[in-house]
C-alpha cells in the first residue's frame, strides 16, 4: 500500500511540474516597451508597432532573426553578411529590416517569425 | 515722463462682464489643448516625421522672436496673447516633437504596449516616456517659483503661506508695473502644460501605479482632485473682468480640468477625436471655427486701459 501512495505521489507531483497548461506566459517588467517575443506576434501587431517606434521595432526583430540564423547555420550576422558580400549580395541595417517591414506590411496575417525566415531564405542562399 | 489715460470703457459693454469674461476664456483654453493635439497630428502627417523634426527647430524659433515682439511691447493684452502662442508652439516643437525624435528615431525606443494580452500599442509613446522621467527636472524647476518672493502665482502663494516662507522669503519688490506679462504668461504656460502632462503620465505608469487596483484607485483620485481643484478655480475665474486677467488665470484652470479629460478618454469615456482629424473633419471644423470665433470676441472686445499699457508712464 505504501509503495502505491509513494509511486502515486511522485506521478502527481510529475503530472504537475510538467504540465505546459500551468505554465504563466512570459511577462515583460512592467512599464518596459515593446514585446516579451518579437518573433512570436502578428505582422499587424508589429506594423501597429512600427507606426510608434520604428527604430527600435524594426532593430528588435532583426535582433531576434540574428539568433535564429545563428541557431541554425552556427554563424553570427557578421559571418553572414560576409558570405553574402562574396556572392556580390550587399546588406546593411537598412536593407535588412526594410526586408522585414516591407514583408510585414504587404502580409499582416503572417507572423513576423515568417518575415525573419524569409529574409534567411535570401540571405543564406548563396 | 508722460502719463497717457484713457477712458475705462468695460463698464459700457453689456457682455464683458462676469461671468462671461471667465466662461469664454475657459472654453479657449479647453478648444486650444484640444486642438493643440490636431494640430500636432496634423503637422507630423503634412510634412512626414523627418521634415517636421527639422521643421521644428526653425518653428520653435520663429516663436521665441514672436516672443520678444511681446516683451517689448507696452500692451498686457497683446503681451499674453503672444506669450501664450508662444509658449504653445515652442512646447509642441521643441519639447513634444523634439522628444519624439529621440524616442522614436534617434534612441530607437520601442512603444509601451496595452491591453489584456500585452498587444495593443499604448497612448504612452516612446516621447511621452521620456517626458514622464523629466519629473524631477520639473520639480527642481519649480523651486525657484516656490521660493520666488515676487511671484503672484496663486498656487506658489499658497505653499509659501503655507510652508511658512513668506517672512524668509521678505516683501515682494515688483509691482505690476515691474512685470512682463508675455515673458509671465510664455512660462506659466509650459510649465503648466509640462506639470499637468507629468502627473497624467505617472499616474498612467504601469511601473509606478500597475494596471489593477491601485491604478483604478489613483485615476479615480486623480479625477477628483482635478473636477475639485479645476472647479474651485474655475469658480475665482467668472469672476474676472480684466480680458488679460482672465486668459492668464484661464491657463491653469483648463489644462488641469483636461487631466480629468485624459484619463476619461483613457478609461474610454469619450472618443479621443483630437488625434484623428481625418475621422473628425466636421467635429473639429466647428470646433477649430469656434476657437477662431471666441479669439476674435476677445480681441475686439473693451479692455481696461492698464491691459492696453495707456497707463503707463514712458
């Protein structure tokens, strides 16, 4: 009977700090600008965004798609940039984000992670 | 020296009398922060975020020498209508738009943002952030007029008789003839419009009020204080009769009536018409047509010969 409850025990216990449903949402202190996860919003919300602070918007998302490119190919947006320039392909900071923008605002329904994704698709082509 | 008199001709005027010196220059102040807020809007969209940034230094410019136009000149009346178009454009150029080139462009600041799911994009922009950290730098500001021994500012003579100052601070040695009104009324005005923006904006901080219950309760107290405090003013104000007077007094009383009205609009009271003229244009015509009517009666309507500087000696 006691191995019953011990072994019921630990299942509850594992049933409870492994239940994603229980999870809180990431939160931003209050009072900060902008969004917990950039790459995680709609294109509508990141062009409402962008009306406001365009700068900063467009900076925080290319900053998100330069860990994504990084998680996938193992290399920095410097090493990047640098492959592409050898394939005569020129970026800049402008270049990059207005990719994203202009993405963003011809697909409002789309997530701004497929902006970020379609920008890899022309970056690491080469 | 020479005195010129003239005859105080008021008294005839069956209409420029309490209360409608106060009621008319009342309901300016509230259609000018209005409309203020249009006009911004409508200068950002008209010449595009970098020209009105560039626009506004030469702006900001051209109404500091308007301002010395006033200050040299003998008339009260024409001194505290340019002091106080002057204060109003120097605070939408080169504070307003000014901050909002650092929020927006130059700091890259990403805007607060609102609602149930963290979504929704704030009225609190990246500008208006940075005009609520200038607290402290208005409050450091606002030493000087509290241990001012010559300001006839209502609320610093209050604190000083009420904190007790006014024997360190001695006698005033300014009489009224010792003042210019434009240079009076071009401060009273920003720092007016600057004190009542911060405390709508620290009571609208998410770091400072939250966004529950304690926010609920200082927006509630925050209405009260403005209807009482705007309303006991308001009630001083019908009973001016100088037209100077009045439009001076006025200041004060409609900005911190409209504090009542941000958080209003804020809680979704009323529909915020003043940031969307193109959504508005009949609404704000007749507004901006009123405004233009009520400068024009006050213009043209009697004044006392001090507020024309025929009194004067020179």
């Amino acid at each position: 009977m006691k191995i019953f409850i011990k072994t019921f025990a630990i299942a509850a216990s594992l049933l409870l700090v492994g239940n994603p449903a229980s999870a809180e949402k990431l939160k931003l202190p209050l009072g900060m600008g902008g969004v917990p996860d950039i790459g995680a919003i709609s294109c509508e919300v990141f062009n409402n965004m962008m009306v406001v602070g365009p700068l900063g918007t467009k900076r925080s998302l290319l900053t998100w798609g330069e860990g994504y490119f990084y998680a996938k190919t193992g290399k920095t947006i410097d090493e990047i940039l640098e492959a592409a320039q050898a394939a005569d392909q020129s970026w800049d900071f402008d270049r990059l984000t207005a990719h994203l923008v202009n993405f963003c605002a011809a697909d409002p329904d789309a997530q701004t992670s497929a902006a970020v994704v379609d920008l890899g698709e022309h970056l690491l082509q080469q | 020296m020479t005195a010129v008199t003239t005859t105080d001709n008021t008294g005839k005027s069956k209409l420029w009398k309490p209360p409608i010196v106060g009621v008319v220059t009342f309901v300016l102040m509230f259609f000018v922060i209005g409309l203020g807020h249009t006009f911004m809007v409508l200068v950002e969209h008209t010449l595009g975020r970098e020209n009105t940034y560039m626009a506004s230094f030469f702006i900001g410019a051209g109404a500091i020498v308007l301002l010395w136009q006033g200050i040299k000149s003998r008339n009260e009346n024409l001194q505290t209508w340019i002091g106080f178009l002057a204060a109003l454009l120097v605070w939408m150029t080169w504070i307003e738009f000014f901050f909002m080139f650092y929020g927006r462009s130059n700091w890259g600041m990403l805007p607060r943002m609102d609602g149930a799911d963290g979504l929704q994009v704030s009225g609190t922009y990246p500008e208006y952030m940075i005009l609520g950290a200038t607290v402290g730098l208005l409050l450091m500001q606002l030493c000087f007029y509290t241990f001012d021994k010559d300001t006839r500012c209502n609320m610093f003579l209050w604190f000083q008789r009420r904190l007790g100052l006014q024997k360190g601070l001695g006698i005033s040695t300014k009489t009224s003839r010792d003042r210019n009104y434009a240079i009076i009324t071009f401060m009273e005005t920003i720092y007016v419009t600057w004190f009542c923006y911060v405390w709508n904006l620290l009571c609208f901080d998410p770091r400072l009020v939250g966004n529950g219950d304690l926010f609920f309760a200082v927006n509630m107290a925050t209405v009260f204080v403005s209807f009482v405090w705007s309303g006991y003013c308001f009630a001083r104000l019908i009973k001016f009769k100088r037209i100077s007077t009045a439009l001076r007094y006025a200041i004060p009383v409609g900005n911190i009536f409209w504090v009542s009205f941000e958080v209003s609009t804020k809680w979704k009271l009323f529909t915020d018409i003043w940031v969307d003229p193109w959504s508005y244009k009949l609404e704000l015509s007749i507004v901006l047509g009123a405004l233009m009517l009520l400068v024009f009666l006050l213009v043209i309507a009697p004044k006392k010969p001090s507020e024309l500087g025929k009194t004067r000696t020179g």
